[in-house]
C-alpha cells in the first residue's frame, strides 16, 4: 500500500529514546524544556511562551480556555478545517460560526472571514491548509484592527513562512501538532504558543492540574513543606513528557530535509500531473511564501472524483479529502451556505505525500491517476468521447 501519511523514525530518534531510558526518567522534565526552547528558537519566539502538550487537541482546548469564552461567544472558523477547533469552541460554551474558503487553495480570505463576524464574535481560528500560510497577514492586521483575537491552527505547519516569519507567531495564540501523521512527529504531541506573557504562564498551569508551582523535587529545593498545593483554577494534565520529546528533538532537526523531499515530491507530482484535461494542481505559492507540504491536492469533477479515489484504492494508493467541511455537520447546528466549502468537498483528493516516497511510488500515483481520470472523463461524457 501507498500510504497517504508515514512518518520518519530511523536510528537517531531510537537512540533519543534509549538515552531516555537510561536515564530512568521518563516523565516531564529536561528534555521536554529543551524541546520547548529548541522549537521556540525556531520559530523565533521566547520559550517562555511555548508549553509542550500530549496533542495539538489539546493545545486547541487550552486556547479556548485562555478565551474565557461565555455563553453567547461566537468563535469564527472556516468550515473545511479538522473537527477538534469545533469541538474545543463547544465544549467551551462557545459557539462555532463557519466561513468559506476558496475551492482552489482551501484557505478562507479576510472578506471570507468578515462575512461571519458579528458583535459577538470573540476569536477567529485560521487553517493554514496542507501547510500553506494563505492570507494569514492581512488576517492578522485585520483581527487586531478590531480587537479579535486570532488563534492560528499550525497543525500542518511546522515550517510554513510568510517573508521569514513562522506560521503560528502572527496571532495571539496558535498550535502544532506531532501525531504520528504529521510533518514532523512526536508519536503523539502538540505545541501551544501563546504571545502573551501571563497567559502563557496560566496555559502553562493550566496544562498541569493548575498547580501554581512545580511539584516533587524541584520545589523541594525552595520550600520546607514542597507538598503543600497551591490551586487557583482546575486544570487537567495535558503535558507533553520527556520521552516524546526526547523523539521531538531529533525530528526537528531533521525537518529541514523532510520539507527538502516534500517539495522534491511536489515538483514530481507537478511534472508528470501537469498536462491531464480537467485535472487542477495546487496553485503557486505567492512570493515570499514557504510552504510546509503537508497536503498535496488536485481537483478534478465532483462526477468522477469518487470513482477515481475507488481506484486508486483498488490499486493500493490511497488517497482521500481532508478536510469534511464541518458547516454539514449536524453536532455544530450550522445552517451556512458556503459554495467554496462544497465545491473543494467534491472535487478535491488529497495524494500521498511523505518523505519516505521513492519516485518511482510517486511515478505510480501519477500514472494511476491519470488513468483513472481519464477513463472516467469518457464515461461522464455523452457518447464517451472526451
């Protein structure tokens, strides 16, 4: 099977863990801090403001948290995103209003945002779709004009840049995740940033039960009674560990050549795809733009985009549409009318993409694609004739 997703582990990271295994400590501790300051410096942000969780769902729940959001709130986000940013606004009392996104990028552009903005519109969420940075600048200016905030969904985004800055340091809060799927994996894990120096201290507590100050035998070496609890609010214990983070480290420094082969996939894909009728590449990126590859998608008829996927599968590739536009959710009560949304839902298919790909795996995608589209163009027309 050609797998959609495979992430890269070798000898490097299982030399991380047998260090962490040695060390017998296995929970948060030195490594978890390192990853923080190693990711931070990354990004080019104070490591202070990045707290390492078990997922970037949690990263999404926590940032709902730090919105304080009441009854009433409405939290906009484009409806072709993943089903957590939904479910973090609702489970905490907030209400999820959807915007559109563009069909050829799946990306939502301000006026697609401001058509769902309302007096009660406390945060807006932002997709940066397979890894592609979109409109994020003028969102954010647009967001901050108006007293917005912005919590930036990075999921697929670890190294996506607008002119040098890092995808995720535009708003007021953002996340990545680094499930098994992702660009760069932890096995499970997530990165929460938060720009503002006392709320990323309470998401920090937040994320561990609460407590105020550190546990165990760190705060044995500044208090005579470290045992005693400290709780100004009820947290959960949504942390990140060391042995995770042990595996984190190693991947980004790798990540420089996972994104070197995902565009060297991109351009095969690009070359060989190029000339079937009546199938649509991703668009260029705009200047200035770097891309982290997650998704690589084409777009063909909503007649035969089925089909094409039943075979692919048939041939061991498979492929599928992320993301199921969450406004034809019924859980979320959305009555929107949003074309772009529906349109990408119909059309698009989402190809393999990963660095462990050979080219020869891609030239298989490609050409088995193009028959199948192909094939299936002739059948969707009268008479069979293309």
């Amino acid at each position: 099977m050609i797998n959609l997703f495979q992430p890269q582990v070798g000898e490097e990271e299982l030399a991380a863990v047998a260090e962490i295994f040695e060390s017998r400590w296995l929970g948060h501790g030195p490594r978890t801090k390192a990853f923080e300051a190693e990711f931070a410096e990354h990004l080019g942000v104070e490591a202070d403001r990045l707290v390492f969780l078990n997922s970037g769902t949690a990263g999404l729940f926590l940032a709902m948290e730090l919105l304080n959001l009441s009854e009433g709130d409405e939290v906009v986000l484009p409806s072709t995103s993943f089903l957590a940013a939904a479910n973090a606004i609702v489970a905490h009392g907030g209400r999820p209003v959807f915007c559109d996104v563009a069909a050829e990028t799946l990306n939502p552009s301000w006026q697609d945002i401001e058509a769902a903005v309302t007096p009660r519109t406390k945060a807006v969420v932002v997709l940066h779709y397979g890894g592609y940075p979109g409109h994020i600048v003028e969102i954010a200016e647009r967001c901050r004009a108006l007293g917005i905030q912005l919590i930036e969904d990075s999921a697929c985004s670890p190294a996506s840049r607008v002119d040098g800055k890092a995808v995720g340091t535009f708003g007021d809060l953002a996340m990545w995740s680094f499930d098994a799927a992702k660009v760069m994996i932890t096995g499970d894990g997530g990165m929460l940033y938060v720009r503002d120096a006392e709320q990323a201290a309470r998401a920090r507590r937040l994320a561990y039960h609460g407590l105020m100050q550190a546990t165990g035998l760190a705060y044995a070496k500044v208090s005579h009674r470290w045992w005693e609890l400290e709780v100004p609010e009820i947290g959960r214990r949504v942390i990140g560990n060391d042995l995770t983070a042990a595996i984190g480290r190693v991947q980004l420094r790798r990540l420089g050549e996972f994104i070197a082969r995902r565009r060297e996939i991109v351009d095969l894909y690009n070359t060989e795809l190029a000339d079937i009728e009546g199938l649509r590449l991703p668009p260029e990126l705009p200047a200035g733009h770097e891309s982290s590859y997650y998704f690589y998608w084409v777009r063909m008829s909503a007649a035969i985009r089925d089909q094409v996927a039943s075979d692919l599968l048939a041939a061991d590739i498979y492929t599928t549409f992320r993301y199921a536009p969450l406004h034809k959710v019924p859980t979320y009560g959305s009555g929107a009318v949003l074309p772009g949304s529906d349109q990408a839902a119909g059309e698009t298919l989402c190809l393999p993409i990963h660095p462990g790909l050979s080219d020869a795996d891609v030239l298989t995608v490609a050409a088995t694609l193009r028959k199948a589209v192909e094939a299936h163009s002739k059948e969707a027309v009268p008479g069979g004739q293309a």
